[in-house]
C-alpha cells in the first residue's frame, strides 16, 4: 500500500485509460468468453446451434486477427470506477471520458450509436458519446479500479427489471429469469451472459445486475449459496433448448452471475441484464 | 438441416423451396435498412404507390455496419434485432419485398405477410459480424445519408451464412 495521502486519481488518468481500452475492448474477445464459447461448441448437440457456435470463435478470430469490430454494434461505453479509502479523486473525475470515447470511436473506426435525446431529438451523435459513467465508493483500502463495458443494445433491449413481492422468493427469482430467457433470449445474442441483481431499490438494482456482468465466466460467486444458485439457473437456462442464436441446443449461457444487497422488508427487486455472447469488458486497475 | 446456395434476387421457385431451419448462403445483392429508415421507406411507399431505390423483388437485411476497415467495405455488419421492424414488415412485403436477414423473433402478422406473399425470413448469425462482413463484396450508399449507419446501402455480398427462419407456409423456427 502507498502512502494513502500521495494516492490520486485524476479526470486525465480515466480519460486516457478509457481511450487506450476502448479499441481492444471492441475487437478483442475476453479470454474467458473465447474459451467458454470453446467448451460449449465442443459439448454442444445442436446442429444449428453447432453452427452459431462455429460463427462466433471464428469471429472472434477474425476481429483479434485484423483488429475489427466484434460486432457491428459497439455499443454505449459503460465505465464504472470503483474507489477505495485512501484514494482521491478529482470532483470532475469524468469531465474528460466523452472526449477520449469520441477520439476513440472516430479513430477506431467503430460504429456511432448514439441518440441525442431519447425522446425529443434521435439525431446521431456522431462520435458515440456521451458515455455513462458511475462512480462508486467501496470498502477496499487503496482500490482505484476501472470497470468498461461496450453494451450492445440488443441484449440490454432484453434486460428487465421486476419489482417482485418478498413471498415469491427464490421460486419467484427462478421463474422470471427462465420467462425473460424464453421470451427474449433469442433476440439478445445467445448464448448469454446473464448478469442479475437482487434486493436494493428499483433504481439500485439495475446497477447490480450490470456489475455482475463484469465478474469473469467461470469465477462462481464468493458465497457459496449464490454460487449454488448461480449454478442451477445456468442448468435451468440450458435445460429450455433455446440455444446458441435461439436456433435451438444446449447453449443458451455461459454464465449466470448474481450480485444481492440489503432491501426494504416490503421489497424483492430484481434485475436481469442480458450480456450477448459477445460480452466485451475490460477492469483497469489505476 | 438442409443447405441451399441461392443467388439474389430470389425467385419464386427459389422461395418456395426454402424450410424453416435450412441453411443458405446467398449471393448478390441485399439492401441495409434498420429503425429509422423503415419510417423513411414507408412514407416514400406512401406518396409513391411503388418501392422506390429499386427495391421491388429485392431483400432487406436488418443492419447497420461500423465504418470501413481492413480493406474491407465494413470493419463489421451483421443482423440487428429484426423484431423492431415487425412494424413495417408487413407493408413492405405486399408492396414486392421477398425476403428480410435480421436476428431473432417476429410477430404473428409478420408470419402471416410471409405466408400470404410468399416471401422468407432469414436468420443470421448475431455477434458475427466480423466474419459476416468477410462475405461483403462492395457497397453503395441509396438513400438517407444523414441517418449514418443507418443509411439505405446496395450490399453485394457472396457466400452469405443465414438460416431460414420464417418459410413461405409460414413455418417459424423460433416457434419449435
């Protein structure tokens, strides 16, 4: 540990950072999603989903080998920096991540898919910002870690949040993430990473789902219980036969990762973020 | 799983013999046009009476590619979520459009064009589009510039992966 008073985290060290991750992030399959996408393709009795399964690791191969984009979409830049006691931080840590998201869209040549406003000007942007930015403070002594995420809007498109009464308890969670499965795991780029949050409040929960989506594929959750339950919504998911594409077989995800929190005594909130099978994210330590 | 090459424009005997989970590649040219530009379209076909851009006999692929790259046309294209243009689907397939390439689910009615035009919908490989932009040949830009990525494109394309999702009887893969 440094001297926790020298340790500083300045808006041009996030910026930089952010722009230098941005292309690979794009063109580079995390290793954990190649080689979980590997092991599915071996294990998988599909014939189409076989098939699906081909496309995507020689995708992946392609995109590494000439440095083009994964996917036509690029996504909403994501970055979440996560601060621990004893590192500061400029109070506009941020103020330069929509210029290196611009530099690094134009200069990459990756696709622009933003919208002014939602509702009252959907007029492009024109250079992929503004991105969307959390800045969380955690019980970690001297952490400064950078968490980026390309999200697609197809499989956020697929995400839901449910606001479920206490009594439907595990059953309850079980069920609404097999019907969001069924009904739009097909459109969301199976097979999925699927990212789910649980407790907190309606705003929070989202939150939740999307950090879990940064955990890597085939890390299970630190308490055992969640890991267990991790495991058996995995088997569940794959038990539907939606498969790699929605095209049918045994790769529906490769990966369920929940995060929980503390909640109100009335409250079981529930989010589920869907990660499409090309889940590109990246954590920088600072 | 059947495999079929098929050249574009499709025609009628092309799309009659086409089922629902066969794989095709094809070859020729497709138009890219997504959100935006479905609006676009429709009010075009609405003043007019008639597909403009040429587009009567031809089929439209749900994309908007990233930039070029690599020497190629497109660093990446692929399908986007064809669902979101199940609005205007319907329209465009009695007005001589006779098949659509996008990812994922269509509606009912969208089903029912299919089956009383005779047109197909095709599945291709979402996430891929780094491999599916290997099989783009060339590019011209028709129509709504301004709209970006979204922008109506002539697309020639060879050797193509898709899957049949929706046949001419109206079969759909997704419904199995």
């Amino acid at each position: 540990m440094q001297d926790k008073q020298k340790r500083f985290i300045s808006a041009g060290q996030v910026a930089t950072a952010i722009e230098a991750a941005i292309p690979a992030i794009a063109c580079d399959l995390p290793s954990d999603v190649l080689e979980a996408l590997t092991v599915a393709r071996a294990k998988e009795t599909g014939a189409r989903g076989a098939v699906v399964l081909d496309h995507l690791t020689e995708n992946a191969r392609i995109a590494s080998e000439d440095q083009v984009p994964l996917c036509q979409d690029t996504g909403v830049v994501w970055a979440c920096l996560e601060i621990g006691p004893g590192v500061t931080v400029e109070g506009d840590v941020f103020s330069g991540v929509d210029a290196a998201v611009a530099r690094a869209y134009c200069g990459a040549d990756l696709r622009k898919s933003l919208v002014r406003d939602a509702f009252s000007d959907r007029s492009n942007t024109g250079d992929n910002t503004p991105a969307f930015c959390e800045l969380h403070l955690v019980p970690k002594e001297g952490l400064a870690r950078l968490h980026i995420m390309l999200k697609g809007g197809g499989s956020d498109n697929a995400s839901r949040v449910v606001m479920l009464d206490p009594s439907a308890g595990t059953r309850g969670v079980r069920e609404e993430v097999l019907a969001c499965v069924r009904e739009k795991a097909a459109n969301a780029c199976a097979p999925l990473v699927i990212g789910i949050g649980i407790g907190a409040t309606f705003d929070k929960v989202a939150s939740l789902a999307k950090q879990a989506l940064m955990r890597p594929l085939g890390k299970p959750s630190a308490d055992s219980r969640l890991a267990a339950f991790e495991e058996e919504l995995l088997d569940a998911v794959n038990a539907t036969g939606i498969g790699p594409g929605g095209l049918g077989g045994d790769t529906t995800a490769l990966g369920v990762h929940v995060l929980t929190a503390p909640c109100h005594i009335a409250a079981l909130p529930l989010a589920i973020n869907m990660g499409c099978s090309a889940m590109r994210r990246k954590s920088i330590d600072l | 799983m059947k495999a079929a090459k098929l050249h574009l424009p499709l025609s009628k005997s092309d799309l009659v013999g086409l089922w629902a989970g066969d794989l095709c590649t094809l070859t020729g040219p497709v138009y890219t046009l997504r959100d935006a530009g479905h609006a676009r379209l429709l009010e075009e076909l609405e003043a007019q009476g008639t597909l403009p851009y040429g587009l009567y006999g031809q089929t439209l692929f749900y994309a908007g590619p990233s930039p070029a790259a690599a020497g190629r046309p497109f660093g990446a294209i692929g399908p986007t979520t064809a669902s979101r243009m199940d609005f205007a689907a319907p329209r465009l397939h009695r007005a001589g459009i006779v098949a659509t390439i996008g990812k994922g689910k269509r509606s009912q009615k969208v089903v029912q064009a299919c089956r009383e035009t005779g047109s197909v919908y095709f599945v291709a490989t979402g996430g891929a589009a780094a491999f599916l932009a290997k099989c783009v040949e060339t590019s011209t830009c028709l129509g709504y510039d301004d709209l970006g990525t979204e922008a109506l494109r002539k697309v020639e394309v060879a050797d193509f992966p898709v899957f049949v999702g929706i046949d001419v009887s109206g079969n759909d893969i997704y419904a199995r």
